[in-house]
C-alpha cells in the first residue's frame, strides 16, 4: 500500500476512532438515566434493600436533613432505616435530566416530584388529593465495572417549602 | 472494503452521531431553561435565545430579540416568585443542520392562590402547556430561535377569536386561564 493511501487509512481509522468515543458518550448518557430512573422506581417501591447496590463503593449522599453520609455500608444503613418510615399512597415523577459526561464520571441534574395521596388526621389516614413536593437531583456518576453507578448524590425538596427553611420535618424521599 | 468506502460509512455515521448529540444537547437546553423558570433565574434565561429569536407566550404578545425578551422576563420577575412545580416531558426534536424544531408538554402544579390578607395553600390545580419550537445553531451552541407556548388545559389559551369560536362550538368559558406562566 503506497504511503499516501496509508494516510489515508489511517485518518479514517483515527475518524472511526473519534466517532466510537461520540457514541459511547451519548450511551453513556441513556445508561445513566436507566441508572437514575431506576433507583427512584425502587424508592418509590420501597425496595430499600436494592438501593446501595446503585453507589460506587465511596460515594456520598446528602439527602434532606440528614447530613452526609459516605461510603456504600453506611449508605446502606441509611436505608435500611428509612423501612421504618411509613409512606404509602406515594407517586414519585422523575423529570428533565441534563446528563454531562466527561470520561469515566459524569454530572447530572434532575427535576423530581412526589405525588402524595394519603395524610393522617388525628391517628386516621385520610385519602387526600392533590399534594405534591418538588425537589432537585445533582449527583455525579462514575463507570464501575459493573455499569454507571452514583459515586455523589445531592437531594433537596425546593417547592412549594425547600428543605433549607423548613427543616422540621418528619417524612423523607 | 475500500477507503472510498470506509469513508462513506464514516461521514454517514458522523451524520447520525452529530444527529443524536444534537437531540441531547437540545433537550439539555429546554429542560434547562424550564428548570430555571421554575426556578426564577431570569438572569440566566436570555441567553439561551438566539439575538434575532421571537417569543410568543400565552397573551403577553409577540417578542422579538433580546431586548423585548429580556423586557418580557422583567415582567414575568416582577409577577413574584410563587412556589410552583413544573414538569416538562414528552419531547419530539427535529434536527435539520443547523436548525431543529421541537414539542414538548407542559404541567404546572399551582399551590398558592391569593386571598384576603394573605396566600392560602390549596393542592391540586394544575395546567397543561404545549412548547412549539425552533432552534438554531449559534456559534456551535444550540438556543432558541423562536418559542410558542399555549396552555391547552384545562382551559386553553385563545384570543378573542379563539374564544368566539369555542363559544360557537358550544364550549363553556370556565373561569381561571388568563394567568401569568
């Protein structure tokens, strides 16, 4: 092969190249929010013993008013105490990802609501329409061999009362 | 397979990655920019427009350019900060080159409605929107070129000859569109 047309392959091996890292990037990008849509559908299942498995081994998490926590067990602590939160009659609608991936790690942010249907009143449930939170998701994600999993996760509820001025609560996310 | 073909393969398949960024990227800019109206941050809002982009939100009339956006959301800031939740789904991008067109829907769950003395806090009225937009490559970045907004439920926006016409078809006029986004 003349050296001329081996430019040429080469060139177009190295474009292939570029175009391959594109595409990654942008699964990545779907693989992630599988990875995040499906850890807010486990929430919303109560399936509180799946949630560690979706953290990197060191990640930390910062959700509400309960601080930080950091790494995978105690994270799985942290879950396993929310078993004993009753929350029922509860819709949880994940919204509006802008997913950046850079690499092996990627930022993400996402908009989340919680349809809540059952109240109390005077030790009774009472079947109440209408309420809703809204919170804010910004987390950062990192590639394991096992798949994107969350190596940060930060939770507020900002309307219609953020987390920041109204901290007395009981429930959690 | 030979170079020529090799490198037909490579400039349709830079085609269709360059088609599917640009989905992303377009997506990343609505869900964005509506994150930010939820959030009040009008600031960053502006320059999401293109300089020469034409704004048509429910009855605030027709907008054109940054000057009259930037006054439309000086408006908008001054109609108060409520304690809304917005949720924008179902998007449909076009991309064509350097320009796109795009729908999505809309909800906006109310919370707080004025009363004597006071903000009262009621749950469960909501709105549905419709986005119907263009954007534009600009210097490699996507924004809006133009953006149509209407609420088509449970009262749908409508001039007056909108309105004549729902009437004709015997629609009842309810009371509670004509609001502010």
């Amino acid at each position: 092969m003349p050296s001329d047309d081996r430019g040429v392959r080469a060139e177009l091996v190295a474009e292939l190249g570029r175009l391959g890292a594109r595409l990654r990037d942008l699964e990545a990008v779907v693989e992630i929010e599988d990875l995040h849509r499906g850890f807010t559908r486990a929430v919303a299942d109560r399936q509180f013993d799946t949630l560690s498995g979706f953290f990197t081994a060191d990640a930390a998490i910062d959700m509400r008013r309960h601080g930080e926590v950091h790494g995978r067990d105690a994270i799985k602590r942290h879950f396993d105490g929310m078993e004993s939160v009753p929350l029922t009659g509860a819709g949880y609608l994940l919204s509006s990802p802008v997913v950046h991936v850079t690499g092996d790690s990627a930022a993400g942010e996402w908009t989340w609501h919680r349809f809540v249907a059952d109240a109390t009143v005077a030790g009774r449930p009472v079947r109440v329409w209408g309420v809703w939170e809204e919170g804010r998701y910004r987390c950062s994600y990192r590639r394991t061999e096992y798949g994107w999993r969350f190596s940060r996760l930060h939770f507020r509820v900002v309307r219609p009362d953020d987390d920041d001025s109204f901290s007395d609560r009981s429930d959690d996310e | 397979m030979t170079d020529d073909e090799l490198e037909a393969q490579l400039v349709a398949l830079r085609s269709r990655v360059r088609m599917l960024e640009d989905v992303e990227s377009i997506k990343k800019l609505h869900r964005t920019y509506v994150r930010h109206l939820a959030d009040r941050q009008w600031d960053d809002m502006l320059v999401m427009f293109t300089s020469d982009a034409v704004v048509d939100l429910r009855h605030h009339g027709v907008r054109h350019g940054h000057a009259q956006i930037a006054e439309l959301f000086g408006a908008m800031r001054a109609a108060g900060n409520p304690p809304d939740g917005y949720v924008l789904s179902s998007p449909v991008i076009d991309v064509d080159a350097d320009t796109a067109i795009g729908a999505w829907t809309w909800h906006r769950h109310r919370c707080e409605f004025p009363v004597m003395g006071g903000q009262l806090r009621v749950f469960g009225p909501w709105w549905e929107g419709r986005y119907r937009c263009t954007y534009r490559r600009d210097e490699g970045r996507w924004k809006f070129s133009a953006m149509h907004f209407r609420l088509v439920a449970p009262d749908p926006d409508g001039g007056a000859d909108e309105t004549d016409t729902a009437q004709v078809r015997g629609e009842r006029a309810i009371g509670g569109a004509g609001h502010a986004i």
